[in-house]
C-alpha cells in the first residue's frame, strides 16, 4: 500500500471504530419498551360466575372462571 492508501485506510477504520458502538446503541434504545396487557374497563366477575383459578405474572394476568 502506497502512503497516502495507508493514511485513508486508517481514518476508514477509526470511522467504523466510532460509528457502530453507537449505531448498535441507537438501536437498542429506539427499541419501545413492552406494555403490559390491562382491560380498559374492570371485570364483571358476578355476571360470569365464581372464579376457579388465578395466576399473575409479571406480564399478564389470567383468569379460569365458571358458571
């Protein structure tokens, strides 16, 4: 490689040194955030009869009722 190749070769890789930690970055960031699943209006637990099990977890809450 001639000089002025190896100068521009250099500056090149600096570049890409800097640019993808922060294109990786930017993207972990621009990733929205999970919503958790919530009805809009409460349950109406009488009108479906006696609830058998429930189980909660971080993410979602799930209901096993009968009539």
């Amino acid at each position: 490689m001639i000089k002025p190749l190896r100068k521009r070769h250099l500056q090149v890789w600096v570049l890409l040194a800097v640019l993808i930690p922060v294109g990786i970055i930017a993207g972990w960031m621009a990733v929205p955030k999970m919503m958790t699943q919530e009805l809009l209006q409460p349950p109406a637990s009488k009108t479906f009869g006696f609830k058998i099990e429930s189980i909660e977890d971080g993410n979602y809450k799930d209901t096993l009722k009968s009539k």
